[in-house]
C-alpha cells in the first residue's frame, strides 16, 4: 500500500468533551469506532470513547499469562480473562448500575485460600464460557449485564502465549540477544525488546473481530503496553489484513510515558518506529500523543511519516501528574480528531 504524504504537527487546546447525548443530537448516526489493544492503556481509551459514540467495539489481546488469568488459564486451558473483564469494566456507564457492576467484576478476593487475586469478573466470565461454548456470545452476556456502552471481543479464540527477542535480559552480558517468553515476563524485562511474536504463530483471528475492524468508521490503536497490548494485533494475520484493508480512518494513541521494562527509555518516536518494524505495510491517519510528553516535536513528526500520518498533540493526561489519561480529555481529543479528520456531513 502506498504510502499518504504526511501532514504537519498541530497542537492546541481542545475543548471540553461533549456529553453523549449532544452528540447524538448533532449526528444523525453515530461513528463505528473499535479500539485494540488491552489492560489499562485500553481502558482509558474505552472510558473516553463511551462518552462520544455509543458504537464501540474493543478487540483485546488474549496471551496474559499472570495473576488471576494465568491461574485460571493454567488450571482450565482457557483465553485469559482479565484484559477482557477490564475492557467490560470500562464500557460500563457513570450511572448506578454501571458504577456498581464496574466494581463488583473488578473486585478481587483477599483471604488465605484458593481464591485469593481472583477477579469477580474473570471468574463470571469464564463460568459463562464453560455453560456457553462461545466466547462472544459469552461476553456479549456479560455486557448486557453490565449495561455495557460497547462490545467486547478478544483479538484470537486461541490462548496465546508472547515471546520477545530481548538485548541485554542479562544484565551480565548486556550484548547478548536472548528470548524471553511469557506477557507476563515480557512486560517487566530488563534489556531492550527487539521483537515480539506469538506462539502459536499466525493464530486465527475472531471472524467478529475481523468484521469489526472491516465495517469501522475509525480504528484506534492504543495507548498501552506497547510490546505485550498493542503490537499484538498486528501478529494476527487475519487481523492485519482487515486493518491494512479497512475503509476506516485510523488512530494510533500514544503513551503517557515509557513503561519500565517493556519500553524504558523509549521516546514517543520510538514507539512509532518499533510498530513500524512489525507492520511495515500498515498506515494511520493520525498519531495521537500528550502535548506535555513529546520532547522532540519534529522527530515524532518524522517517524509519523513513515505511517502517513499526521500528528495530533492535546493536553490529554490527567492533572495530577501520574501517567494516567483523563477521560475527558481524552475524549475531547478522539471527538476533535474525528471531527477534523472524519467525513463531512452525518457518519454513514
């Protein structure tokens, strides 16, 4: 696919998120937007786009080896729930109803025994996924329990295990390339991630997430960890292929900062040029990024160009200074970019 000539930087203030409901007033539709990724970069992303489109659909990585998921997948050879139980969470509304059910799936038990770490959420999940047979049509239960603003499919049907060529894992030979395998572990490396893969390779995507991405508006990828949430998707052939093919406008939603281990020391042009390395044919039309967290505008500028993309800066973490997104601003962001770059007129 042939590359779009890149645009220039902008950056400015942006507004204060509309309410769903102005939205919907000033569209005769809503935009189809599915986000990928998964834990909490995904969170945050799902959190601000239930607030301006009530067409969402989450495509979650599912090679979570750790905690309460791993557990679960190791005893019952099941997807690992847990990045899918936080996507659940996020689409739930700021109601009664959506603020109780948000914290009962994400509750976690404490005790001496069996069930100590183990999530409300992940447990539900995977009860229906044994009564069911189904994994969407388990977790489209789920979130109609919920009241879920969105849809939540995983990325794959197959449990999936990540390794990642890793320099300096080591630290006694910090030249040596060695293989580190496990989400888990991945995530908390020391050395620098030279590549990601999936085991086993070119798994099977979810047809309903393949349909997704085909049918969206917009498609966002990201924030989150970059190496073991994000990169993921593009290691799914099917998956690929539907993103390099859809008619969708897309997204790429950068980190607030590096995440210890996986990214240490990576500036945001980092980020883009390693998604670069595993997906060279894949474009955006927007890279997204925190006007506060991007050092070096012109570098992010260039590495952007290699997606054909144009950059996006907005005051979108939260004011308290830790590296979290703020919903609303978020929000404000995703609904200025849909806005500027979009179709004219009402979606569809």
């Amino acid at each position: 696919m042939p590359r779009k000539p890149a645009r220039q930087v902008r950056a400015g203030i942006i507004r204060p998120a509309r309410s769903l409901r102005t939205l919907r007033g000033r569209r005769s539709a809503q935009p189809k937007v599915v986000a990928l990724g998964g834990g909490h970069g995904l969170s945050a992303s799902l959190t601000a786009l239930r607030r301006i489109t009530g067409d969402l659909t989450a495509v979650v990585t599912v090679a979570d080896d750790g905690g309460s998921s791993g557990r679960l997948r190791e005893e019952l050879g099941v997807l690992p729930p847990g990045d899918l139980r936080k996507a659940l969470a996020a689409l739930c509304g700021d109601d009664e109803w959506g603020r109780t059910w948000s914290e009962v799936v994400q509750h976690r038990f404490k005790s001496e025994g069996e069930l100590h770490g183990h999530a409300v959420g992940n447990l539900l999940i995977v009860a229906l996924w044994e009564q069911l047979g189904d994994h969407v049509q388990a977790l489209d239960l789920v979130g109609k329990l919920l009241g879920a603003h969105g849809r939540v499919l995983p990325m794959s049907a197959v449990p999936l295990e990540l390794q990642a060529r890793v320099r300096g894992h080591d630290p006694e030979r910090p030249g040596l390339v060695s293989t580190v395998r496990g989400q888990a572990t991945v995530a908390l490396t020391p050395g620098e991630v030279q590549e990601v893969r999936l085991v086993p390779g070119a798994p099977p995507a979810v047809p309903e997430a393949v349909a997704a991405v085909r049918d969206a508006d917009w498609v966002v990828l990201g924030p989150g960890s970059w190496f073991s949430s994000v990169i993921p998707h593009l290691l799914v052939p099917e998956l690929l292929d539907a993103l390099t093919a859809t008619r969708a406008r897309r997204i790429l939603s950068l980190n607030l900062a590096p995440q210890p281990g996986e990214t240490d020391g990576f500036s945001p042009q980092r980020h883009v040029e390693v998604l670069v390395q595993h997906a060279p044919k894949l474009t955006f039309d927007v890279v997204l990024a925190d006007q506060d967290a991007v050092p070096d505008r012109d570098s992010l500028c260039r590495a952007a160009e290699r997606l054909g993309a144009a950059v996006e800066l907005a005051p979108v973490a939260a004011p308290d200074g830790t590296p979290r997104h703020d919903p609303e601003q978020l929000a404000a962001a995703y609904d200025r970019i849909f806005r500027m770059h979009g179709r004219i007129g009402p979606w569809r």
